[in-house]
C-alpha cells in the first residue's frame, strides 16, 4: 500500500512539474492564421499561450505572387501560403502579412510584455528592395517604380546585390506588435505607434529582446514583415523583403511599466521615438533614454541628460512609415557599478510604548534575506531566507517610485516634515545602497499624515511583504 502511495505521489509530482515547464508552440501562416495590412484589438487570436511559452513564427515576405514572378521569381519559387492568403484573405489598410495574433493569458492593460528574440533564420533563398512613385524618402526624385531581386546565401549569410556587392544578413522581424487600445480600432500595419508594431528597427536581431506595453487583455501580439537586412533609415520603403522563421518567447511583465517600446541587446539599451515629426520623435527617444536612466539606473534628471549627451548615440530607425522612428542605444559596458553585488535594502522598526515589534531585516541584491530579531518577536537572534533577486530589484522600483533618494533624512519630532506629532510610537528607518549611492530615511510613525508619509509607510511594508518578515514576527 505504501508503495502504491509513494509511486501515485510520484507521478503526480512528475505531472506537476511537467506542467509548469514553459511549452513550445508552432506557427505558420495561413488564411485562418494571418492579419493582412492591421492591428486590432478586435481580432480573434489564432494562438492562446502561456506566459513564458515559447512561439516559433513563420512570417510572409510583403508582396504578391504577381509582383515577385513580373520581377523574375520562379512560379515554383512563390510559396504556396502566399498565394493562398492573397486569394483568400481580405487586405486590410496597410501591407504586411502579420502572424497571429497571439493570445498571452495572464497580460492585461498595463503591462508589459516581454520578447525575447531567441533564434531568426531565412525561410526562402531570396528577397527582394524595391521603390514605387510616391513612397520613400525622395520620391521627388525617383517618380517610378523598380523591384530587385536579391538571392540570399544562407550558408554564407550574405545577400549579393549586385556584381562585385555583398551585404551581411541580419534577419529580424520589421513588425512585432500587439494590439492598440480598444477606441482605436482597426489601424495599419504601415506607422509604428505605442503598440510597436511596425518599428523597422535592425537591432532586432536573435539575442535581443523588445519590450511593448499592452492596452488589451491577451495582449494579441502579431509578428511579420521579414527583412534579411536593413540600413537605418530605409530610405526607399524597403529594405532586403523575405520570409523569416522567428523564435520568440514571449513573457507577461508585471513589474514593469512602460509608456512606449523599448528594447535591449546584449551590449546596449534602447529607447524610442516614434512621431510624424522627426524633431519630435528624437526628442521622444531622448526623454524614454532619460527616464529609463533615472528610473532603472537610479541616476538624477541632471546626471542622466548629461549622460546621453555624453554616452549615448541617435540613431534614424526609418523616415518612411508615415510615422517616422528614432532610438537612442546606451552601451551596458559604461555601468561598472552594474557589477557591483553589493546593493542591500534595509529595514529597522523600533519598540513602541505597547508591543510593537522590534527587528532589523536586510535583502542583498543576490536576494539573501537576514532578520535580526529583538523585542516582541518570535524569532530572536539571526534568521535567514532567499528570495529572488528579480524581486529585490522590485523593491528598489518601489523605492524610486516615491523619489526616495530626494526625501528628508528624518521624519522626527521637530524636523521640518514633522510640524505635529503624537507620542508614544515606534520608529522605521530605512536605507538603499545602490549602484555607489546610498540613502537612509528615519520615520517616526507619530508624525500627523500626509501624502508623503503614507508612501512612506506603504514602502516600509513592502519591505516587510518582499522579504517575508510576519514568519518571524507572529
């Protein structure tokens, strides 16, 4: 019987734990799996996922059968999918053939979904650059229409233009986006907007990742519009056109909050700006680069302007979407103190006139939690625990949240953020080390109320949820 109990207990733990492995999906485009030329948060998603999971797309090269074989592609070079979607699917404003949409559960308004460009890689031997009356950067200049074909040579990971022309590959997805808000209904694929969407941004490749703020529930994202290579700027309105196979996985971020698209790549951060006007849209990425250095890296408003004018460089990521792009790339190599494993939180509570407890707990950045207990507590002495260190950095967003190294040192009888006061009860003293700076907080809870210091109060018991103290306290 015993036996029984132990192999059931088994199974289950093994279920279990399959269970909770992240999954791998796959997905094609077809007439029932594909957005043509739209974003909308009204699209039924073809795919529903779990935060975490990971997705391989295959997107469509942005054309027609018609236009590639007038160009010189082969009939038996089309894919069939292709032909498939143009003769079936209904285009919508803009042209490219998105994948999708994806249905993340778990992502609603407000945050953030993450990414996460595992692999990219050709899925046809060709693409194509092309210019047509109208579009561009200069159709003043060039009133007609032309399309190259380009053959890829994936071993190689070259594209030859032309004799004696070879152009690296960088394969990325040209689109990735999730829906708009609701009232903005049915938009084109064409401009890139708060949603991402059609960003055209080359450091998009394998071993990066794109961070979008989500309106819908699901966040419905959408992948597509396939570029072998491209220049900043795409000044003709093309860039090297293929079809891609993309892995992505794609993770729901609660603890983030963004206003518009960011990204990162192994050697910098970036920050965007999309806008008609192209004054503003650099202004765009320069105001995220500012607040992402104040508020991930804990810089000042002054200090982080006089980085980017220092450090960081503009960059033009197209000028032909109708909504024109700018980012700002910061190298990660210029934060030394990013090495640094020294940043620690820490929270100290004092005895009141009653039982208040009294206790010092401190989390290190690798999220080594150490309680010391010491009156009115019932663990007295030493305790230890771990958390995550994803959530000690969670904490420090917290503190940022209410300015925190702009606060008063002391929140005390007689000191100016303490005009009036009740006696009898206790302190909370809070300090941050972090990345070369530190600042500490000294709160005594009689001072009277105000906005500030129930931000205060709320910080110290976030503190105390994070590192898990009620085990040691009750």
């Amino acid at each position: 019987m015993s036996r029984t109990i132990l192999l059931s207990a088994m199974l289950l733990l093994a279920l279990t734990a399959n269970a909770q492995q992240p999954a791998t999906h796959q997905l094609k485009p077809t007439p029932k799996t594909v957005a043509w030329g739209y974003y909308d948060a009204s699209t039924p998603p073809v795919l529903r996922i779990k935060s975490g999971d990971t997705v391989e797309i295959q997107s469509l090269i942005t054309s027609t059968p018609a236009r590639l074989e007038g160009a010189g592609v082969k009939p038996t070079d089309v894919e069939q999918s292709l032909r498939d979607i143009v003769r079936e699917v209904t285009k919508g404003p803009g042209g490219h053939i998105l994948t999708g949409p994806i249905f993340i559960e778990g992502a609603e308004p407000g945050d953030v979904l993450e990414v996460r460009i595992k692999s990219m890689k050709l899925a046809i031997p060709y693409a194509y650059n092309a210019f047509r009356p109208g579009s561009g950067y200069l159709p003043e200049d060039f009133p007609y229409a032309r399309m190259r074909i380009i053959p890829l040579d994936e071993k190689r990971m070259m594209a030859h233009f032309a004799d004696g022309i070879e152009i690296p590959l960088r394969p990325f997805f040209g689109s990735m986006g999730v829906a708009p808000p609701d009232v903005s209904g049915r938009i084109s694929s064409g401009p890139p907007w708060v949603h991402a969407g059609n960003l055209d941004n080359k450091e998009l490749v394998a071993g990066s990742t794109l961070f979008i703020p989500v309106h819908v529930r699901g966040a419905l994202f959408l992948a597509g519009d396939g570029h072998a290579a491209q220049g900043n700027g795409e000044v003709s309105i093309t860039a090297l056109e293929t079809s891609l196979i993309g892995t992505l996985q794609l993770i729901v971020r609660k603890d983030m909050k963004l206003r518009w698209p960011r990204a990162e790549t192994a050697t910098h951060y970036i920050t965007m700006g999309i806008h008609e006007d192209l004054n503003e849209a650099t202004k765009m990425a320069l105001r995220e680069m500012i607040d992402f250095l104040v508020n991930v890296k804990h810089l000042t408003r002054d200090d982080a302007y006089m980085l980017s004018s220092v450090a960081a460089d503009l960059n033009i990521t197209q000028l032909v979407d109708g909504n024109k792009g700018v980012h700002a790339m910061i190298p990660k190599s210029i934060f030394v103190a990013a090495q640094d494993k020294t940043g620690v939180i820490t929270l100290e509570r004092t005895v009141c006139y009653g039982t208040c407890p009294s206790y010092q707990v401190t989390i290190a950045r690798d999220g080594a939690v150490t309680f010391e207990g010491r009156d009115f507590v019932k663990t007295k002495g030493t305790a230890t625990a771990q958390i995550k260190p994803e959530d000690f950095h969670q904490l420090v967003n917290e503190f940022e949240k209410i300015k925190y190294f702009s606060l008063d040192e002391r929140y005390e009888p007689g000191s100016p953020g303490c005009p009036s006061a009740a006696t009898d009860f206790p302190y909370a003293r809070t300090s941050i080390k972090m990345n070369g700076r530190t600042k500490s907080v000294s709160h005594y809870h009689g001072c009277r109320g105000s906005e500030l210091l129930r931000a205060l109060t709320a910080l110290e018991r976030k503190v105390d949820e994070i590192a898990g103290t009620e085990k040691w306290i009750k």
